[in-house]
C-alpha cells in the first residue's frame, strides 16, 4: 500500500505491484519513480486533475479505500513503463517517449549523443514537495508547459545547461538552480552520466517566503555556500527515509526541508525567522545524528570533534538533543547499546567474542559495557546471545 498525502492530509491511496522494472521520467517534473515508489508519483498527479484519470490509470482498476469514501485504491494489472534502457532510435522508445513522457510526465526527453539510453528515477512525494533522484545517460529534458510549481535542479556530477524561456540557463556540477517547468519549451540538459536530483516545491508558497524567487529562475546557486550544503544533506536523508515515515513525522520533514529550501533562495523577514528556526535546527540535528550514527565504533567520536565538524558550539549541540528530550551522550550510549543487541542477535557474529562485539558497537571499556546493557536490557550479553542461539 502506498499513500499520498497532501497538507498534511492523505489524498489519495493505493496499492501497486512491484515489478523489476525499473522507470524514468523527467527529473524537472514530479510525476515519476522506481520501484512500488512511482504509485505515489502517479497519484500526486491523479489527485490534483481528476480529468487525468483515465489516462494516468490505464490498465489499472479502481476501488474505493476502505478508509475513506473519499480515497481510491488502485491495484495493478499492468504496471506503466516509467523507465527506459536501449535503442533511442527505435519504435520501443519512440512509444514510451510518446504514451509515458509526453502524455503522463508533460515533457519530452530527447537524447545527447549517440549509443544507448538510459534512465531511471527514485521518487520521494511530501506534503509540501516532491523529491525526485535520477539517474542516467546525457538527456535533455523539454517541458511541455503543463506544471505551474516550481523546481530547484541539482547535479552533483554533471553540468547542466539549457534555456528557460529567453533566460539561458548553464550550471557547473554541484551547483543548483531554479527552473520554471510551467514554460513550455523549458529545458534543462544533463550533460554527461550521473545523478540528477529535484525538488518541486509550490510557487505560491515559496512566493510567499521568497518574493525574489523567480528573479532567481536559471541562475546558479553555489552549492559550495553553507545553507546549501546543509539543504542537500536533508534532501538525501529525506529522499532516502520518507518511504518510512509516519504522517506526522513526513509532515514535519516536508516542513523542515521547505524552510531550508527558502533559507537556500533567501527569505525575507517573519518567513525567514520562522525557516531558521524549524528547518534550519531540525536539519543540524538530523545531521548530527547521521554523522554520530556514521562514527559510532571510534573512539575518536566527541562533542568537541561534531562542534568543530559542523561549525557550531557543543553547547549548541547538547542544546538540539535537549530539545528533542534526550541528552547527547544518552543518544550516543542508546545507539551504541541498540547495535551491541543487534550484534549478539546476528547469526553471523555468534563467533566473535564479546569484548569484539563491544569494540564493534563503540564501547572500549568492557565492564562498562557489561553494566550498562544489564541495565538497558534486564539480561547479559551472554544471556542474549545464547537465547538468539536457542531461538534460531
């Protein structure tokens, strides 16, 4: 089952199949995916122009949710061809080309270059926007005018270059611009194989908090600039977990996100104080945690290493775990508490000793380990370790 969801509000529901294929689409537009993921894609659009419907659900059937009158489930028969890999030249592609790009994503893909094509996507839908990582051969991609959001354009590989409308648009790998999908004959051209990455964000909204933003369409945003930095690095942990998330955990992390996307473009007065306040703190804490996560067996891992790495103060730092009602080092005890179970329990690991298994979860003092799991767990190690044995 998968669900979009709308202010907060789920929209639309349904389940799809998985197939091993996967799909592309447009990476200036949302309406795309792989995986079981493009079934959110597909209903974002479903749900704000209902007249789409019979085009965007062919082949599928149609049943009300049993959650809601209002919510439609659909279950597939034959899943939409959302990706492409092969000839360019041929019938295959000038189908897809025309049945999926054209007429379900409004914008054309045409190729660079000559040899095969290739090109998938990875869709992450939010209440507030849409995320979309793709991934691919040099591709063009030429709206078709259809979409009125606008859409902030990465590549951390390639360089982009185009046109939106009379403004040229040239953009070095790693930079980002805003581009303008509701222009037809918008283009935006991936120049060499890599990832390409977007996010979708409402015009009015962002217009709300940004009354420059459109001055800003198809100029480079220096991906190297702080706020940027840290706008990217939620991006991924967003991308990667929204899937994951419950409604009210997606809408805060939309929230979030959109604040540091305003903050990237420049806000400008109450919205960029409420921005920095949300989106800004709950992306350091988010990153924190990822880099805390990401160290926890050195013992190298400190405060004053993460306040030094991340360019803030470690009373900062204790401050952003307070607010989320835990203490730093009760977080890093927690984490590294978490992965020594996990450890034990591990099929795999029932050969290393338990001094290795501490040393693996970050803790260098043995009988300190010992007490402390005792205390989190009401067992000893060696008491999870031969239960696990006994159960498997």
């Amino acid at each position: 089952m998968v669900r979009a969801r709308g202010g907060g509000e789920e929209v639309l529901s349904f389940a799809i199949a998985r197939t091993p294929q996967k799909r592309s689409c447009d990476p200036g537009l949302p309406n795309c995916g792989t995986g079981s993921r493009s079934a959110r894609v597909i209903a974002s659009g479903l749900s704000r122009n209902p007249a789409l419907l019979p085009l965007r659900c062919t082949g599928l059937t149609v049943q009300p949710s049993s959650r809601s009158p209002t919510n439609l489930r659909f279950r597939s028969m034959t899943q939409p061809q959302l990706s492409f890999s092969g000839d360019p030249t041929g019938p295959a592609y000038e189908g897809w080309r025309e049945q999926f790009c054209r007429k379900v994503m409004g914008t054309d893909f045409v190729p660079i270059g000559d040899g095969p094509v290739h090109r998938t996507i990875t869709p992450a839908i939010l209440p507030r926007l849409r995320l979309s990582a793709s991934y691919g051969t040099p591709m063009s991609f030429v709206s078709m005018g259809t979409n009125d959001e606008l859409v902030v354009v990465m590549s951390p590989n390639s360089a982009l270059s185009g046109t939106m409308g009379r403004r040229p648009l040239n953009v070095a790998a790693g930079d980002l611009t805003i581009g303008d999908p509701s222009i037809r004959g918008a283009r935006v051209s991936q120049m060499a194989y890599g990832n390409f990455q977007t996010a979708l964000l409402p015009r009015k909204a962002l217009l709300r908090a940004c009354p420059n933003a459109e001055d800003l369409i198809a100029q480079p945003i220096p991906g190297t600039r702080p706020i940027t930095s840290m706008f990217l690095r939620y991006y991924d942990l967003a991308h990667t977990h929204s899937d994951k998330l419950a409604p009210a955990e997606l809408d805060a992390v939309s929230q979030h996100l959109f604040d540091l996307a305003v903050l990237m473009i420049g806000a400008r007065g109450d919205a960029a104080e409420e921005a920095r306040l949300r989106g800004l703190a709950a992306a350091r804490f988010e990153t924190l945690k990822s880099d805390i996560l990401a160290q926890l067996d050195s013992p190298g891992l400190s405060l004053t290493g993460l306040s030094a790495a991340h360019r803030i103060s470690p009373r900062t730092i204790q401050l952003l775990f307070e607010q989320a009602g835990i203490t730093y080092s009760g977080f890093v005890l927690e984490q590294r508490l978490l992965r020594a179970e996990r450890l034990l329990r591990n099929p795999a690991m029932r050969t290393r000793k338990i001094i290795e298994i501490a040393q693996l979860a970050g803790f260098h003092d043995v009988s300190y380990f010992h007490r402390a799991f005792r205390r989190r767990f009401g067992q000893t190690p060696d008491d999870v370790r031969k239960l696990s044995g006994e159960a498997g």
